[in-house]
C-alpha cells in the first residue's frame, strides 16, 4: 500500500491517551517510512489474550 500524506502546519495542544493496545503506533509529526513485521510462532491454543488495562491519569 502507498498512501501519501502532506502535513501544512501542526500544533498540538495536549493529548490523552486512555489505553494502548497490544501492537500500536503513536506519531506526531512527519516521517519517511514506517516498517511494520509480524512474526507468530505460538500454537494459537497457548495463547492468551487478556483485557485491555488503561493507562493510569498522572
């Protein structure tokens, strides 16, 4: 997939985030390249997915 984006002028004035997943990606910003991999090399009857724990307010 090829998916351009052209970014004019950012300002960010706070941000909150209430939970992250298991495999996620947080930008603010530009960047050139983004290289995403997955390798799984578990049985799928050993795996245990629990619930999401939100992050704790500071």
């Amino acid at each position: 997939m090829n998916f351009t984006v052209v970014n004019k002028d950012i300002q960010v004035g706070a941000i909150d985030v209430t939970g992250v997943s298991s495999s996620s990606v947080f930008l603010i910003g530009d960047t050139n390249t983004i290289s995403l991999s997955s390798v799984f090399d578990t049985p799928p009857e050993s795996l245990i997915i629990g619930p999401l724990v939100p992050l704790a307010p500071q």
